[in-house]
C-alpha cells in the first residue's frame, strides 16, 4: 500500500514507486521447476566406481610401423611399396618376427571401407593384431 505525507497544497499526486514482485517470484518458481526437472537427466544413472591404474604409460615404439593403403590400392610399408602375397614377410622382417608389434595403418580418403578391410584381414592373418589407425586431426574442429 502506498500513501502520501503531508506535501501541502500542490495539488498534484506524486508518483508512487511501488515494486511489484509477483512477476518475479513467479518467474524464479519456474525457473527452479525447470532446473529440478534438468538435473537429474545431465547426471549418469549407472553407479560405477572406476579401478585406479597403477601402470606406467608405454613408450612410444622408436621406429612404428606404417603400412599406407594408397588411392591406388597398392600398398606401401614405410616408403618401400610392397604386393599383398609378400605382405607377411615384409612385416616379419620389419617386426623382427614379433607379432605383438603395432601395425600404424594409414589410408588415402578415396580407398572404399571393403579394401581397407580387406588390408586389415591380410594383418590378421599374417598374426598381427594391434592395428592402430592413423588420421590427421583436424586443427579447425568442424565436425
């Protein structure tokens, strides 16, 4: 409620600067609505407790391994190129016969899916099983 002091005989009515905070309370009801409806859908439902890892991080391989599937389809180990049949023994004496070596597997864009699976099963049969594929990260960050 709001009234006027004695003012004298101006005759005017003064302006009464009455705030009106229904609007407000209305509007922090609803945004404490949305915000209890919005918590508990930004969280994670599934409890888990994560293991700690006591393991050190392996060191990078001093010389890695790269096989790079070309637009052309040929194959290339390093720099030297290299036909599918002599696959395995090029990447045996690259290896040095160890199988738990990690094959870095490189492909131009325009190689279809079929052919760089294709690749993967001649590493699988030749007994190499780490298979990292290689890209080039994209510095702009678009999608």
């Amino acid at each position: 409620m709001a009234f006027q002091v004695g003012s004298g005989d101006d005759g005017d009515l003064s302006e009464n600067a009455d705030i009106n905070i229904t609007p407000f309370i209305d509007v922090i009801l609803v945004l404490l609505i949305i915000f209890m409806v919005a918590a508990p859908l930004s969280t994670v439902t599934v409890p888990v407790e994560l293991p700690t890892s006591n393991a050190k991080p392996q060191p990078h391989p001093s010389k890695p391994i790269f096989l790079s599937v070309r637009a052309d389809l040929s194959l290339a180990l390093g720099e030297e190129p290299v036909a599918r049949p002599a696959l395995a023994a090029a990447l045996d004496a690259a290896a040095n016969g160890s199988k738990e070596e990690r094959i870095f597997l490189r492909s131009d864009k325009g190689v279809p899916y079929g052919e760089l699976m294709q690749v993967m099963n001649l590493l699988r049969a030749a007994g190499y099983l780490k298979i990292g594929l290689v890209g080039l990260e994209d510095a702009t960050g678009a999608p």
